[in-house]
C-alpha cells in the first residue's frame, strides 16, 4: 500500500480495526481520525457504571502511548472527516486531503435530540464521554430525572438514577417498552423491572414541550396534558448513522452505509464499513442488518480491516447478532432476531426475575431472550449459529430443564 490504510472513527470498531491490521502482519501506515478529542473510549458503560455514585470507571480503551508506539498509529483526534473523493482515494479531513489504499469508515452514528432542546441546560443525550460527564454531574446533584425513550439506553440511566435514590420518570411514546428490539410480548414483560424498582413508566404518551426558567429545564410537558418537574432530562430516543458527510461521494447510504457480505462499501472500490455506521448482507439470515451493539462493532471492526489489506481474500462477516443491557440487579440479553411468528417462555415466566425465551419464523429459532440467564444464552447463540430448527431449540430447551430438575 502507499497510501496506507486509514480508519475513520476512533471508537471500538476504529480500534479493532487497526489491531486487526497489525496482527495480520500489516507493516504499512495506519492513519486514525477521531472527530472526538478523546482517546478511543468504551460507550457501553457510559449508561452503567460511569454514572454510578461509585468512582467513576476509566473508559479509555488504550493508552496513547500504546497506538502511536506500539501499533504505530498516526493518531488523529479532534479532527472530524467532512467529504470523501472515492475515485481519487483521498479523505479530506480539517482542511487537509489524506490519501488511502484501503479505507475503513467507523464513523458511528449520531443520538437524536429532542424538539426544542437547543440552549436549555440540564437536557441531554447520551452518547458521548462528554455527554456521560454532564449526565453524572446532575445525578450527583441528586436531579429530579426524566427519560425520554425506555430503550437501552434511557432504560440503564433511569436504573442508576433508581439505585441512587433519585425520583425518575421514564416517557414513551410507544405503547410497549421495546417492541421493535425484542417484541410487544416480551417488551411488557421486561417493563416489570421497572414498575418493581419504583421507576414511573409512563407508555403511550409523548413529550410535547420542554419548560425552561431561566435557561434551565424545569419541566416537562406530556401530550396527555400532565406535567413532570425535573432537572435532568435524558433522550434516549435512538441514533441515526453518521453518513451525511458522505454527500456526494457516490457511496450508497440508506439507514447507513450500504455493504455487501464482505463489509465492502456499494459505490467505491477499497472501502469498507464497520460498527453503526454499517448496513450490511448478514448470511445467516438472509437480510440486510445495522447493529448498534457493542459485539458487532468489536467484530465488524477487525473483519473491515482484514477484507481493505486483502480484497482478493475477502471474507464475509457472518454473526448472529447479540446485546446485553443491565437494568437494577438484572441483566437483559438477546442474540438472534426478533422478527417472529411466535414467542415462547420455555423457562421461568414473564412475572418473575428470570427467564428465557425463544423465537420461532417458520420451521427454524431466530432468536433468544434471557433475563438473568447468562449461563444458558451462549449456547442458544451456538444453535441460531448452525441454523437450529424449532424443534431443536424446544429439545434443547427440554434438556436444560431436566439439568436442571436433577439438580434440585
């Protein structure tokens, strides 16, 4: 390569790549642009552990001195990437045109901000470090906290604000908590840690405006005519890719960046795509996906450096998708789908602490829900990985339940 291969986005998806690169025997220049100023950082814990009362966590993946000394990385922080000339193969960032051979864009993506936001203090996302700093500096002042959204994310502040003591409201606009990550179903039953750890849910209702005194939130206003004081306000209303700075630069962007099995970019030849940013053809499911989970970063990262170094060799990335979320004392996880024709609780039920079920589309498990059931999920995953059929996955399902009679 001459022009080395540069990787766009300096988060978890950025940082495998160039590992990735590296241990594949990779000498050449490997060039790491960040719009961030901070080093490359783990997100998940940002809505965890960062704002727990208890000392706050170093997020920081690596040191410095490990990319620029060790991986040999040229390390550009600070400096977002505005336009991409794929003919020519030049990136052009902060005023300055970069040349690659092969090119891995990580550039994440974007957390939607609520209407009328803008200039009121106390009002957040949740995306960032810096968001994170803000968001625990209002917990730590014991804020009156409203969650806008009861996804992941809004879910995970309002269970630190809940273990702290605060009063917290969370506000959605859907009738269930998170139908379309794992089904109305099972989004109702997930809703019953909230209502047992004495957060306020409140579904089906929207937010209609914001009330600031003084520059500062100081409530919210709700479509059914209600009202909630707060200090804090947290979206947690989804993300978007960060595509619009590929404008005109002939890459196929809808819902991310198109890709083929391989992570390879539709509309460029040497470029690839990996983390949020990414829509690709999952072969294992025969459709295309945009995961905004931590896994499929970490993976999609190495496996886009891998196939930019060797194109010839390319390797489709073929997972079977997985995320976790911790709400109070209990872990949430899913790997598979959640498109189903049916979903069926084959241990526990939906009225206690923990469970597991499974989801059926035709004759073949897409997916796995648990909660607290984290000895058993990787082995679903194992099955949804060698395309189990329904009836294989109930078998198995059988088997771990008279393990587990055995046992006492």
């Amino acid at each position: 390569m001459t022009g080395g291969l540069v990787v766009v986005g300096a988060s978890l998806a950025g940082l495998r790549a160039t590992e990735a690169a590296r241990k594949a025997g990779y000498t050449g220049a490997i060039t790491l642009i960040g719009d961030e100023t901070h080093l490359p950082y783990d997100r998940p814990p940002l809505s965890k552990a960062y704002l727990d009362a208890a000392e706050q966590p170093d997020v920081v993946f690596r040191e410095e001195r490990h990319l620029r000394d060790e991986l040999g990385v040229d390390l550009r922080l600070g400096a977002p990437a505005h336009a991409l000339d794929p003919a020519r193969r030049t990136l052009h960032v902060s005023g300055q045109e970069i040349p690659y051979d092969g090119l891995v864009i990580a550039t994440g993506a974007a957390a939607r901000t609520l209407p009328g936001a803008d200039g009121i203090a106390g009002v957040h996302t949740l995306r960032t470090l810096d968001d994170a700093i803000s968001v625990r500096a209002a917990l730590d002042a014991g804020a009156r906290t409203v969650v806008v959204g009861s996804g992941f994310i809004g879910s995970e502040v309002a269970s630190v604000a809940r273990k702290r003591g605060l009063p917290v409201t969370i506000v959605e606009a859907a009738p269930t908590p998170l139908a379309r990550a794992i089904g109305a179903a099972m989004g109702e039953a997930v809703a019953g840690l909230h209502h047992r750890a004495g957060t306020d849910l409140r579904c089906g209702v929207a937010v209609e405006r914001l009330e600031a005194e003084r520059g500062r939130i100081r409530r919210v206003h709700l479509s059914d005519g209600s009202t909630l004081d707060a200090d804090l306000v947290v979206a947690g209303i989804g993300a978007d890719p960060a595509t619009g700075w590929l404008s005109g630069s002939g890459l196929e962007c809808d819902n991310g960046i198109q890709c083929d099995a391989t992570l390879a970019a539709v509309g460029a030849t040497g470029v690839y795509a990996a983390g949020d940013v990414a829509r690709w053809h999952n072969p294992l499911f025969e459709q295309l996906m945009r995961i905004e989970h931590w896994t499929g970063a970490a993976e999609q990262g190495a496996v886009a450096a891998r196939n930019a170094l060797d194109p010839a060799a390319a390797k489709p990335y073929v997972t079977v998708p997985y995320f976790w979320s911790d709400w109070y004392t209990h872990r949430i996880q899913f790997v598979g789908v959640s498109g189903a024709s049916e979903v069926r609780i084959v241990s526990g039920n939906a009225d206690e602490d923990r469970f597991v079920a499974l989801y059926r589309q035709g004759d073949r498990l897409t997916g796995v829900l648990t909660l607290n059931g984290q000895a058993v999920v990787m082995k679903y995953r194992g099955l949804l990985a060698r395309r189990a059929s329904w009836t294989d996955a109930l078998e198995f399902a059988e088997q771990r339940a008279s393990l587990a009679a055995a046992r006492g």
